[in-house]
C-alpha cells in the first residue's frame, strides 16, 4: 500500500500546503525587493554602486547553499532541517525588516538567502517523499510548480503595494508572521524521516568547495555589469569558481560519503531534466525583469498597472501546472515538456515585437498567457523528471540539484540577455534614435533571447526518457 493511500487525504492536504507556502516565500523574497529599492536607497542613504547587493546577497547565498541544504535533509531528517531553514529565514527577514543601516540590511539578506537555500529543496524532498502514488505526486507538483512561477510575478504587484501603502520595511517584516505560521505547520504536519548524522558523515571538503564555487561564479555574474567581464573582480571570481568545481568533482571520486555522488547523473531523466530546467527559468526570470521594462518604460505603465499586467502570466501559470497533473503520470514529462517550451517559446516571440506604440491588449494579454501556460507545464514536468526514480536517500540532493540549477539559470540568463540588451540599446543611441524606441528594441531582443532559450530547453527534453513519471 502506498504512502498516499495510507495516509488521510487531510494530512497530505496540510504537507503540500506547508511546502507551497515555503516555496512562495522563497521565490517571492526573490523578486518583491525590486519594487522597494528606490525607498530603500533614499532611507538608508546607500551609495548607488552598492544597491545592488540587497539582491545580490540573496541570490548568492541562496545559490551557494542550494546543494548543501539538499543532503542536510537527506542527512539530518527533513523534518528538522526544514524547521531550521524556515526560523532562520523568518529571523533574517525581521531583522532586515528592522534596519538601520545598509550593512545590517545586507547581511540579513544574505541570512535570508540562506534560510531559503535550506527551505526549497526540504520542501521538494517532503513532496517526494510524502506523495508516492505518480498520480498524487504529478498534482502535489502541480501545486508546487504553479506557486514557484507564480510567486515571482506576484512579487512585482505585492511589492509595490505594500511599499506604497505600508512603507518598504514591511516587504521584509510580513515574511515573520508567514515564517512564524510556517514553522507550527512543519511542526505539526511534516512526516520526519530518520537522521543519518550517527551513521553518515558529511563530505565537508565537498561542501565547502562547492558551496564557496557556487558563491563565486554567482558573485562573478553579478559584478560582470559593474566591473567588465575583464576585471580582476569577475575573472578572479571565476577562476576560482572553476578550481573549486575541479576540486569538488575529485573530491566527489574518492570520498567514503559524497555530498553529490556523482552516480545520480547517470539517470538520464535527472540530468536532462537539470538541462531543461536550466534554460527554462533563464527564459522565465529574465521574462520578468525585462517584460517590467517594457511595460514601464516603453509602454509608459505605472508600477501599480505593470503588476496587474502580470496577472495572466501568474494565472497562467497556475492553469498550466494544474493542467498537466493527470497528463504527466501517464503519458510522461517528455511530450508535456516538448509541448510546453514551444508554446512559451511562440508567446515570448509574440512579446518580444512590443514597443512604444503597442497595447496591453494587442501585445501583452495573449503572449504572456501563452507563456504562463507553457511554463507551468514545463515547472511540473521538469520537477517530476528531475527527481522521481531517485532513492529515498537521495530526494533532497535531487531537489538541492533542481533548484541550484534554477538559480543558475535565472541568475546566468539575465546577465546574457541584459548584455544584450545593453548593447542593442546603445548601438541605437548613438546612431540618434529617441531614447525609447532604443529602450524598446534593446528590451525586445532580450526577450527574443528568452525565447531561444525555451527552444533550446526544447531540444533538450528530447532526450528525456519517454514515459517516465
């Protein structure tokens, strides 16, 4: 008898609600800063070159700690790791919340990045680990999926909301009584699963080397606009991401318990299910910084009415995770992930000929739809693919794995694509075009990017295997 049939419907109900609600809190916290950033910089007189670093210090301890948060579940129980992940970020957001100077604001984000590192993958490996039947685990990742795109675009609108009716500070400080909740959920409702800590040891060369890699090809990426990818600041950066990486993977060869045994690759559908992933959310994430652009700056939206313009890209989102539920355990990821990179490819071609003179209607309402269906589909069939036929022991490496490689993506996407997007704007600039037609064509082509990018994943999921669920 499987796990989901011997368990009350509402106790499976209570987990998959406690891990939507933590995954909404991580991805959320990745993007409602954004709206906020003019208050913070004017409050806390932050030196321009340095604003950056609220959200950078979150996406870099969040991609850092990623994989190492994954085997922490898998080691120390999930139960307990989940726990200490959610009051670790809870803490971390009221301090933040509470700051007085920008030095103390991004070390709570860094915090924060940490506790959400710990949170993501726990909350996946619960997922696998709770709902066994195919059936119940394609709709629990349904769930998971929809709240994880749908959160980011969310963010934008409650961003600014809250940032104009409330001040930026409770953008931060809403996050303790969510976190607060959070944690009476994990304590009430998550299955423990029994610890390895006394039995296993953790590779900590492996786990400081990859940790401190992931760190520095993040911080190299995210300095690569100020400094110039020739900069001592981006190559050293890089370099030593590179060594730590050769080290791990050594490591990885002849320790007695590996933080990623290097096995898990050899099932096909994890690895091209990373691929896919990969270029799934670099399209995904750049969509919303760039699509932000357009609608203000092109378009001439206020923040309030790009928020709203969101909407059909959340909702569709939603729609496309939800849809696939049944499909997936029966037909396979494969032909949904297919299907769902090149229906979000054809609506981020369709977004990408925005310009000053277009129209929400006319421009916006149906691409962005067609995104939203396509991703959703895409964010369910790859987590299904990416960690079902895993052993128990390994869930929260598979998880760990999925979301370092998301967190890769959104953060190696943007800076390709605003490369480009730079340049063309530029090009145009100085060949006197108006600052908004230039504007508009740097942004467009950045989103024709994001669409290559979902053919590309496309490609990829060729070589998922058929029928796997």
């Amino acid at each position: 008898m499987t796990a989901t049939i011997s368990k009350p419907a509402s106790r499976l109900g209570l987990v998959l609600a406690v891990c939507c609600l933590a995954q909404f809190m991580n991805v959320l916290d990745a993007s409602v800063m954004n709206v906020a950033l003019p208050s913070i910089f004017d409050e806390l007189k932050f030196e321009r070159h340095h604003l950056q670093w609220v959200n950078s210090a979150y996406t870099i301890a969040v991609c850092g700690f990623l994989l190492l948060g994954g085997r922490l579940a898998d080691l120390f129980g999930q139960r307990r790791v989940f726990f200490l992940g959610a009051a670790l970020f809870t803490v971390a957001s009221a301090v933040g919340g509470m700051a007085t100077s920008p030095g103390t604001l991004i070390a709570a984000r860094g915090f924060q990045g940490l506790g959400a590192a710990v949170m993501a993958p726990a909350s996946l490996t619960v997922l696998g680990t709770t709902f066994t039947d195919p059936t119940a685990r394609a709709k629990a990742f349904g769930w998971w999926s929809a709240v994880s795109g749908s959160a980011g675009a969310v963010g934008v609108l409650l961003g600014g909301i809250v940032t104009e009716s409330l001040g930026w500070r409770w953008v931060l400080l809403i996050n303790v009584p969510l976190g607060i909740t959070l944690m009476a959920m994990i304590r009430g409702a998550v299955p423990e699963t029994p610890s390895n800590g006394g039995r296993k040891g953790l590779d900590v060369p492996g786990a400081t080397s990859v940790t401190i890699g992931l760190m520095a090809l993040v911080y190299g990426i995210a300095q690569s606009h100020e400094y110039g990818w020739g900069s001592w600041q981006v190559s050293g950066s890089l370099v030593l991401a590179v060594v730590l990486f050769a080290f791990f993977l050594r490591q990885q060869m002849v320790s007695d318990h590996p933080l990623m045994p290097l096995g898990i690759f050899r099932n096909r559908a994890v690895t091209a299910a990373n691929i896919v992933a990969f270029f799934a959310i670099a399209a995904l994430f750049s969509t919303f910084y760039f699509l932000t652009l357009v609608m203000q700056q092109v378009m001439g939206f206020g923040p309030l009415a790009t928020g709203l313009g969101y909407l059909p890209l959340s909702i569709g989102i939603a729609v496309g995770g939800f849809g696939v539920a049944r499909i997936v355990p029966k037909i396979g990821p494969r032909p949904v992930l297919i299907a769902g990179l090149l229906t979000a490819c054809l609506g981020l071609l369709w977004v990408s000929t925005a310009d000053e003179t277009s129209t929400f209607l006319g421009s916006v309402l149906v691409p962005t739809t067609l995104l939203g269906l396509g991703m959703g589909a895409v964010l369910n069939a790859t987590t299904n693919a990416a960690t079902s036929g895993v052993p128990r022991e390994q869930t929260g490496l598979a998880s760990g794995l999925l979301n370092t490689i998301r967190q890769m993506g959104s953060a190696i996407g943007l800076v390709v694509l605003a490369t480009m997007s730079s340049a063309r704007a530029d090009s145009l600039l100085a060949q006197g075009e108006p600052l908004q037609h230039s504007l508009g064509s740097g942004y467009g082509l950045a989103l024709f990017g994001a669409g290559v990018f979902t053919f590309c994943g496309a490609l990829a999921a060729l070589a998922v295997p058929k029928n796997r669920s």
